[in-house]
C-alpha cells in the first residue's frame, strides 16, 4: 500500500493495519511517501492500493483508468501552525486565504517565513491552491521555503526557523510537544482534508494482488475498521474521523 506520510507519522497504521491483519491474515507492506508520489507508484502498479489525501489527484488516477473502487475512509482538517508568539499576527483570522495574504505580507516587510512541503503531496497541493487563491506567486521569495519533505520534517523545521507551515492536523498532533508550534488558524471550511482508498486496476496491472487490496478495503470501510478510526486518538485527542458511513449517506 502507498500511502501519505500522515497516516505513517500520526501513528493511525500501527493501530489500523495489526488489527486488519489479524481479521484477514493479510499482512500489508507500507510505503509512506506524499500523496502525488503514493499515486504514481499507483499509476505505474508498483503497489496493490493507495490511500491518500487530494481528491482531484484521486479523482484523475480513477478517471485514466488506474484506480478502480475509490472509497471515502475519514477526515480531518487542515491547520495553519506556526511560533507561539505568531509574528505575522495571523491568530484570530478565519479565513485561510487571509491568513496566507498575512503570512506573505510579513514575510516581505519583517522577515516571517513559511515552509512549504513542495512534494505534491496532499498538504502540497492544497497549499498552492491556498496561495493561487489568493493571487500570490510565492515560489522565489526568500521567505518562502520549498523543503520538498514530508509533514513530520517540515514541522522541525518549522520550530527550527520560528517559521508558518500548513499541516494535517494528525501529524500535527503527533510533533506538536517536540515542536512548540501551535494552531493559528483552523476551521475554515476550505481546510477540510478528506481521505480515500483507491485500488490499482488488476485489468490494466495483471500482477498486482486486487484480491487483497479488496479485502483491505472492505475492511477499512466496515464498521470495525471505521470504529478503530474513530478510537485512534494523539495525546487525548481525536485526529481522524471516519467518513464511510456518512458519504454513502450522503450518496457523495
């Protein structure tokens, strides 16, 4: 399984996959790398099954005829962190795109810095659709810092440089006593961070294992995969919500 660093770096998998593994005597090999990497060792059926983090990469892997069988799994949000003192000011704002304008306004006049992921991942891709929002072309600027990383990293670094970064909040969660950053700007809807399983499509990959990538899915989306979700909490807190139930709900 490909899959995104959140996931890996939160700890959700060495809860999750154990668990599957004893209902299904599957066991399962992990590859946590960016969402946009975890979907093109996908789109070469390099793995059996992917779940990642950005929906409009997702939704293009399906639409190729890649993936087959996407499934919504859970949800989180998206957050602003950045240094306790917040220097750009950006604590209190609701908007996310506000708090980017904010964040590059003090980056050009008092020298605040934003690191950016810069690896296509999930996090990655929304960031730039944050920073296009909002009309700012932030590549080049001495205060923005492409690590072309994954979360875990970036959040060091982010402590490290007294620097803003945008996070999943499970990652979050899990470096945030190592790190001392903290929440500046979470809630608005545009931050909701939605994630899906997609297996590889066995007509295009004959070699790939579609059998077990089926059963993985099955499971992960089954009540007892979803209540092991729901149950996963960092340091008291719940980082995941699982999503099946209400999208088929919802008929999305």
């Amino acid at each position: 399984m490909a899959t995104t660093t959140s996931t890996e770096n939160s700890g959700l998998l060495k809860v999750l996959l154990p668990k599957f593994e004893a209902a299904t005597g599957v066991h399962v090999q992990v590859i946590a790398v960016g969402t946009g990497k975890a979907v093109k060792l996908g789109e070469s059926g390099d793995v059996d099954v992917v779940l990642v983090h950005a929906r409009q990469l997702e939704d293009a892997f399906v639409a190729s005829g890649g993936g087959i069988d996407r499934r919504d799994v859970m949800y989180n949000d998206f957050i602003l962190v950045g240094p306790d003192a917040d220097p750009a000011h950006v604590r209190g704002q609701k908007n996310v795109i506000q708090g980017m304008e904010t964040i590059a306004a003090a980056g050009e006049k008092a020298g605040a810095k934003f690191i950016s992921r810069g690896d296509n991942s999930g996090t990655d891709v929304m960031e730039k659709a944050y920073w296009k929002t909002a009309n700012i072309a932030p590549n080049g600027k001495p205060w923005y810092v492409s690590a072309g990383l994954g979360m875990g990293e970036v959040l060091n670094m982010a402590a490290q440089m007294n620097a803003y970064t945008l996070s999943d909040r499970a990652t979050y969660g899990a470096y945030r006593a190592k790190t001392g950053l903290d929440i500046v700007l979470a809630g608005d809807p545009r931050m909701f961070n939605p994630y899906g399983i997609i297996a590889v499509n066995p007509k295009r990959y004959p070699s790939v294992n579609y059998t077990d990538a089926t059963k993985l899915i099955e499971w992960i989306t089954s009540p007892a995969g979803q209540q092991v979700i729901a149950d996963f909490k960092v340091n008291g807190e719940q980082v995941f919500f699982p999503d099946y139930g209400k999208a088929v709900a919802t008929g999305k």
